[in-house]
C-alpha cells in the first residue's frame, strides 16, 4: 500500500466546511480471533455485517450500536487478565436499559460479570476472550425514581 502525503492547506479554504461521517466505527485488534468473533456474534449477540478473509486481511465486521460497527481484526495482544489501561486504553461500553438484566444474561451464557454502582450510574464490567475490557451501563436519568 503506498502512503499519499496530501498538501496542507490554509483554514480559509475549509472555513465553514464541517465533518460528515458516513459511519463510526472501532478497530479491535486481537490474537484469540476466531474466540473473539464468536463472543461479539454470539455471546454479545452483534450482527455480523461482513468478513474478509484473503491474502491481505482477516476481519470481520459487526454493527456495534445504531450505526456504528466494531471491526475485529488479527494482529492484538492475547492477555489471561482483564488488561490494564496502559495496555489497551479502550473500554467497549453497552449501554443498556438494565445491568442487572443483561448481566444475568450474560452470566448464563459463561460470562463473568462484576457490577459496580456510581453515583453517575450501575455498569456491569466483564472481559472478552482477548483480555479487552468491556461493560455494561444503566445510565441513570435525574428525572427517575432511581
């Protein structure tokens, strides 16, 4: 792949211009692929939208959200604990209407779920077969009972 450096240019010919991203998305690298694909697919129930597998890449894509995906790629550190901020400073967060309801869920499924209440909100914490730390949230509203 050759790498095209683009000329810079000045802030007037992109004033008013704005960013309009056709989707989001994250990368996740990993060494327990194949594990990896099978707990967003199966165990975190991600909808699988396409996979690649050539001389070039191995990954496969799934909508993580309303619109956005989550790429799982070869290429990541395996780790037999959750790993540490340094080590990958990314936690990937599911939102949901009930921790306590997912996370049963997820328990029955094989998945070891720590629960935690912040003032901010209850989240579920729980790792993938990689060591990449994942969790749930109920996030809280100021209008509720809660």
């Amino acid at each position: 792949m050759k790498a095209t450096t683009l000329p810079i240019i000045s802030t007037k010919e992109t004033e008013g211009v704005t960013l309009n991203y056709t989707r989001t998305g994250l990368v996740l690298c990993t060494e327990l692929y194949d594990q990896c694909v099978a707990f967003y697919s199966n165990i975190m129930e991600l909808p699988i939208l396409e996979m690649l597998d050539d001389q070039y890449s191995k990954l496969t894509v799934l909508r993580f959200g309303h619109d956005g995906y989550l790429m799982i790629e070869t290429g990541g550190d395996f780790s037999s604990a959750p790993k540490m901020l340094n080590e990958n400073p990314v936690v990937l967060r599911f939102n949901v209407t009930s921790v306590d309801k997912y996370a049963r869920i997820l328990m029955s499924k094989g998945v070891r779920v720590i629960i935690r209440i912040e003032p901010w909100g209850t989240v579920g914490d729980f790792v993938d077969p990689d060591g990449n730390r994942c969790s749930l949230r109920e996030e809280w509203s100021r209008f509720s009972d809660n």
